[in-house]
C-alpha cells in the first residue's frame, strides 16, 4: 500500500489548491497523474476538482488530511501546457485558478456519477481517425489573398499576424485555405493537427460552420458556444480534448478549449467586445488566444476590416506583422458607396428620411435587398405623460423599461423585470400616455404602413429568443425570401447576404457623445461592418451600385468623414494620436474594481478603503465614483480605477493588493477587472 499528496484545484473562492491524501489500495492500481479529475469531500459535500500536481509530503496536519474518493482515470489527462495556459489565466486576471480549470471544462465532466462521460467516451473512441483529406474544391483566390496564404503557410513557429481586410475581401477563404496546408501537411507525415477559429457570436457559427463542413467533409468538425446543450458540449470538448476533432469553431469559451495538437489559431472580428468576458473570471479570449500561440510556438491570425486600434499600434510598432487584403474577393464586387443624410434638413417625424425611403422604394423596384440598422430593440425607448413628465422609469435600476408594444410589456433590458404597459399615469392619472423615441419595432410598424407589399423581417434579442429562430431568419434572408431586412448589431457582420444592395443606418448619434472614450471605435467598426453587408455580388454597372445611407445630425464629424472614404487607417491613426495625448489605452495599463451594495455609499467607502491599502509611486488609484448605470436589480454599484505606464508594475501591484481586498472580509461584493473594456 502506497500514499501520495495530491494537490487538487477546486471552484471556489479561495486563492489555493488544497492538498488531498490518496492511498493506493494494491500495487496493482494506476497511479493519478497530474492533469485528471478527482472526486474528492469538500465541507459536507464531494466535488470535482483538478490534480495539479502529485507530491510524498505535505505540511498539513496528518488531522486534517483528507482522502480522495476517486479518480477520474477513464478520462486522459489534461496537458501540462493546458494547466499552464489556466494558471497564467488565473495570475493575469487575478483569479483563484480553480475558478478557470474547473468552469472552463464541461459540467457534465464534473457530475459525481460519470456515467454520462463513459457513453460519451465511448462515442468518441468509435470515431475514426481522417486518414486523407477530399479533393476540396476551394475558390480561387486573388493576388493579395495568394500572398497573404503563402505569408501565413510559411510560419513554422510563433508569430502573430493581423489580417486587415476590407469587407467582402475573402478573409474566411484566406483562414480555410490556411488550414488546409496545416492539415495536409498533418496527414502526410503523420503527426496530429488541430485548428482553432474563434468568431465573438453565437449567431455566426452556423454559416461558417456550414462552410468549414463542406470544404473538410472528410474531418470532424467541433463547435463550441454557450447555446449547447450539456450533453453536446461535453460531445464536442471531448472531441477535441482527443484530438478527433481537427478544427474547433467557437466563441470565446473556446481559447480555453483541451486541444492538444493544436497548430493554428484564427481569431475572425479580433476588434469585437464580445470576446471580452464580462462576469466571473473576466478574460480576453483574444489576448488569451495570442498568449496560447506563443506558449506552443504556432502561429495566430486576427482578423478584422476595423482592428482594435490595440492592435494596429502593435502592428505599427512591429509587435504584430500586418497583412492587407484591399479589395473584395468576388470579381464584379465593389465597396458600396457611402452617404449622409443631414437630418437637420431632411427631418424624420417616423424615425425615415424622404431619401432613405425613396432608396428603399429604388431597390424594391429593382428587386434587391435593403438591410436598416438600428442598435436599439424594442417599439420605444421609454413612454411618457405630457401632463406631469412621468417617464417609465425601472424601479429596480437607473435606466429606462422599454416598450414592447406587440407584447404589451414595458421590459428593463438591464434586470429583465417586466410590466404590463399602465393604461394611464401612475402619477396623475393622465390616460394619454406616448411613446417617445424608436426601437426596431416601431420602424417596422412605418415600414409595413410604407411598403405594404414589401416582405420585411425584423432580427433582434426579441424576435430570435427561441433556439435556432435566428439561423431560420437568416436562412430565409440569405434564400431570397425578404425584401427588408431590420435588425439589431445581430446582422451587422460576419453574414453574406448576396443580394442586398442598400444599407440605411437610423440614429448612429448618440455614439457620439458617450463618456466612453471607446465608443467611437465601436461606432466606427459597427458602422463599417454593416456597411459591408451592402454590394458583396453586385455588378458594378451603372445604376446598379450598392450604397450606405447614415441618417445623421452631425455630418461633418470626422468620424463620419473617415467612414465616406472607408478610410479605418487614418480612423485609427487619429484615435491613437487623441489616446496617446490623453494618457489611455494602449498607451497605459488599467484595471478596475467595482463594488456593490444596497446603499451606494456603503460601496464607495469600501473602495475608499481599498484604495489606501497599498501605497506605490508608480500606481494611480483614481477616486472611487458611481458607475454609470448606478443600480441594477436594486443593487448600488460603485467604481475604483487603477492606472500605470507598465503592464508589469500594475501586476506586481495587483498581487499583493487583491490578497489584501481578500483579508478586508467586507460583506461587500466586488470583482477587479484587468484591462477593463467598459468604464
């Protein structure tokens, strides 16, 4: 009989892994290795947890010491570098590091009967190996997207390249055709591949999907996102985490994917803020991705048409080679041409200008598709009284509840409480309650009154709730079945709809003025994306051209002026130069930490507090302040933000600082967030 000292990482809180005794019964049995899952007691109940590491001592108390119950040894280990990737995770982020090994695995792996990942394994072991890739039948590529292939086939170890590309240019093609040569290469000299392209949303998954399907028939394809079903998911990291599957597709869950051939990573849309996450262990999936390349010494790839202007200074400053394709991919594609329509001339009573309507009517006539863009769902942003000024204010936060009007609800996009709409006043008692302001609903109520012939689709968070719903919609798009499309920032990129000819943007302004000194790369990148839908496949013959139309009462802003030449390089450039003078990223380094409370100033004296318990010259900790939506779901949240000129020096402070926010034991909820995305 033999014992060994397992240290086993746990969900929890604390900062450490715990050690756990484990006794071998007969010589017989194998001995755990780091990397496997072990069901050990934890307080009353059992958990899994994750070996770390395997050790013939500890300094626990013999007392204390407590027995793992099993060991999870029909399972493969986990990789070192995998471990290594989630505690580096774990030390950037400041997080415990069983909150990233343990969450970033499937539940069903955690359960304490593994019955479920027997019949799973057995699955995965009847899958059988691709042996030969089929004769793919890959588009022909251009000039610049030739280059930029045989650019990124040629890297055999660590470099990252951003892919600056013009909608419509072929990046996907470019990513495909990357991969085969990895993959090819892989079957004829035997050693495994695998491929991992991350997209920032759930709903671009399926048309590439159905993509990357098509073009490797012969290889198993895993997908990976938050919509999965337990049981599916486990399905797919298992394949994965096997090595069956040799391309991977998902979202930003998918960085911390098992994968242990892995030989390319593709992050598509790299600008985008949804593959930062916002709650529990707050990653950049894209910062993470670049990280994990340099760790196994493969190569990475960051696509966008509107790069983060992070990392267009990296590759202004050499960090990142920068790879250009400036045209689009198909022959008779052009860029659509951009206008803008003065709204202080061209006024809009029904939320459409006359031109924006006689372009819609234009492209009806002619048989084409027409996309308008609002980034605001719901028929109002709020209803009102003009009696006494009442405004649907949410009870429960800072912010305004929506009018549903088809489900006669007023709706908190920020809580999700909802009310019945009150059939007068609650105030004054004045029964001529409006609705002031536009969401999707409300426009598409003006267009079916403009075009009552016209088959119009409205996609946003409200008509696509149902699983699948918004593959349909997209589906009868792409098919030709809708004349109008109305949508959220849902349809505003990654998708190729052929025939849509017209982009019309509704009240893009408020972007403008945001206290959140990103908000207009954000503008500017969605403005861009959307536009891209327009002119993919048309022809350029005259009378036939694609074209944007941006309703706006600021034309000459230069963002729009950029925007009218499609001009990202000198976007970019501008927005680094106003960043560079006032002293933001990414030319500083910040972290947040945010507080919770029922009583707003209960939070703030707690991040008082913090802010005095460590004092370092080269640390700014900004005085603590009401966060912009102030309360949520009844709860007051306040803001501390840490700023420093060295990325090393703000975690050397970071370290010491969290562990003494820890040692506080305040009743107050707070969270720090490293290289914060909203402030």
């Amino acid at each position: 009989m033999s014992c060994q000292i397992l240290k086993i990482a746990l969900d929890t809180p604390l900062d450490t892994a715990f050690d756990y005794r484990w006794v071998n019964p007969s010589d017989t049995e194998d001995l755990p290795k780091v990397g496997q899952f072990a069901l050990v007691p934890f307080g009353r109940r059992e958990v899994i947890g994750l070996i770390l590491s395997v050790h013939t001592s500890t300094d626990v108390p013999a007392d204390k010491l407590r027995d793992v119950i099993a060991v999870r040894s029909q399972l493969s280990p986990l990789s070192a570098a995998w471990i290594e990737l989630c505690r580096f995770a774990a030390e950037y982020y400041q997080r415990p590091v069983g909150e990233v090994v343990i969450p970033s695995c499937p539940k069903n792996l955690r359960v304490i009967k593994p019955t479920a990942l027997d019949k799973a394994l057995k699955k995965i072991a009847a899958m059988a190996p691709a042996t030969s890739l089929s004769a793919a039948s890959p588009l022909e590529l251009n000039t610049e997207q030739q280059q930029v292939v045989e650019a990124l086939s040629a890297e055999t170890g660590f470099k990252t390249s951003l892919l600056f590309g013009v909608t419509g240019s072929g990046k996907t093609e470019v990513y495909l055709q990357s991969a085969d040569r990895i993959l090819r290469r892989s079957i004829q000299t035997g050693e495994p591949a695998q491929i991992l392209i991350m997209v920032p949303e759930i709903n671009l998954t399926p048309q590439l999907e159905t993509n990357i399907r098509n073009r490797f028939p012969d290889l198993h394809i895993a997908t990976m996102h938050s919509q999965l079903a337990e049981g599916e998911r486990m399905q797919q990291w298992l394949a994965a985490h096997s090595g069956k599957a040799s391309i991977v597709l998902g979202t930003r869950l998918s960085v911390l994917a098992s994968m242990p051939y892995l030989k390319l990573i593709v992050v598509d849309e790299e600008h985008d803020p949804s593959y930062k996450q916002q709650d529990g262990l707050r990653y950049s999936a894209r910062d993470l991705a670049v990280w994990r390349a340099r760790q196994l010494d493969i190569p990475i790839v960051l696509g966008s048409a509107t790069p983060s202007v992070e990392s267009w200074q990296h590759a202004a400053t050499g960090r990142y080679r920068k790879l250009a394709l400036t045209h689009r991919a198909a022959i008779n594609a052009s860029l659509p041409a951009v206008g803008l329509i003065d709204m202080e001339r061209n006024k809009a009573p029904d939320g459409l200008s006359a031109p924006l309507i006689a372009a819609i009517k234009l492209r009806l006539e002619k048989g084409e598709q027409s996309l308008l863009f609002l980034n605001r769902r719901g028929y109002a942003p709020v209803i009102n009284c003009d009696a006494c000024g009442w405004i649907s204010n949410c009870r429960r936060c800072t912010a305004f509840m929506v009018l549903h009007k088809p489900e006669r609800r007023l709706r908190c996009h920020h809580c999700s409480a909802e009310t019945r709409i009150p059939s007068a006043c609650p105030t004054c008692g004045n029964v001529d309650l409006q609705p002031l302001g536009r969401g999707t609903q409300k426009i598409e109520e003006t267009l079916q009154q403009l075009f009552p012939a016209a088959r119009i689709l409205r996609i946003d968070a409200d008509s696509t709730r149902k699983k699948g719903s918004a593959q349909i919609a997209f589906d009868s798009v792409h098919r030709g079945d809708v004349d109008i499309l109305l949508g959220t920032q849902m349809v505003a990129k990654g998708h190729d709809f052929q025939r849509l000819t017209l982009v019309g943007v509704i009240n893009p302004d408020t972007a403008l003025f945001s206290q959140d000194y990103r908000a207009g790369e954000r503008l500017f990148a969605q403005l861009m994306q959307v536009a891209g839908r327009a002119g993919r496949a048309a022809k350029k013959a005259e009378g036939n051209a694609s074209e944007v139309l941006i309703q706006t009462r600021y034309p000459a802003h230069p963002l729009y002026r950029a925007l009218l030449q499609h001009d990202y390089p000198g976007f970019a450039e501008t927005t680094l130069k106003e960043r560079r003078d006032a002293g933001l990223p990414p030319f500083i380094f910040q972290a947040l930490l945010r507080a919770e409370a029922r009583e707003l100033q209960k939070a703030l004296d707690f991040l008082e507090l913090a802010r005095h318990l460590l004092a370092d010259d080269s640390i700014t900790l900004n005085d603590p302040v009401p966060m912009n939506i102030v309360r949520v779901a009844g709860v007051e949240r306040a803001q501390l933000l840490i700023e420093c000129a060295s990325r090393a020096q703000l975690q050397a402070f970071l370290k010491p600082w969290v562990e003494s926010l820890r040692k506080m034991k305040s009743r107050i909820r707070w969270s720090l967030e490293v290289d914060p995305v909203d402030i």
